[in-house]
C-alpha cells in the first residue's frame, strides 16, 4: 500500500493512475481506509485531482 501512495507522489500521469487504482481496490473496508488515510493517501489523492490537468481524471 505505501508503494501505491509513493506512486501517488510521482510527476508521471500514468502512475499517479496506476496509485490510485491500487488504492481503490485496496479500500474495501473501513480499516483499511484508514490505514490509507494515516500513511497520507488520501491528501495525495486529493493533490492527485488538484492537479489535474483534464476532465477524465
């Protein structure tokens, strides 16, 4: 999971996608959320659409 976010924090689109998708099908259930949420993913899923620079993002 902490691979997932530090795919997160890179300059590549493709693997900011790719962190995200990780993460999604990791969050199945409200520990885990949180998990996500105490290593700091869920501020770079935020930073990740801040970022965005198109509409399907």
């Amino acid at each position: 999971m902490r691979h997932a976010v530090s795919l997160l924090k890179s300059n590549i689109p493709v693997f900011k996608y790719w962190g995200a998708h990780r993460l999604a099908r990791y969050a199945i259930d409200d520990k885990r959320r949180m998990k996500i949420v105490e290593i700091g993913g869920a501020w770079e899923l935020v930073n990740m659409l801040w970022d965005a620079g198109d509409y399907y993002t």
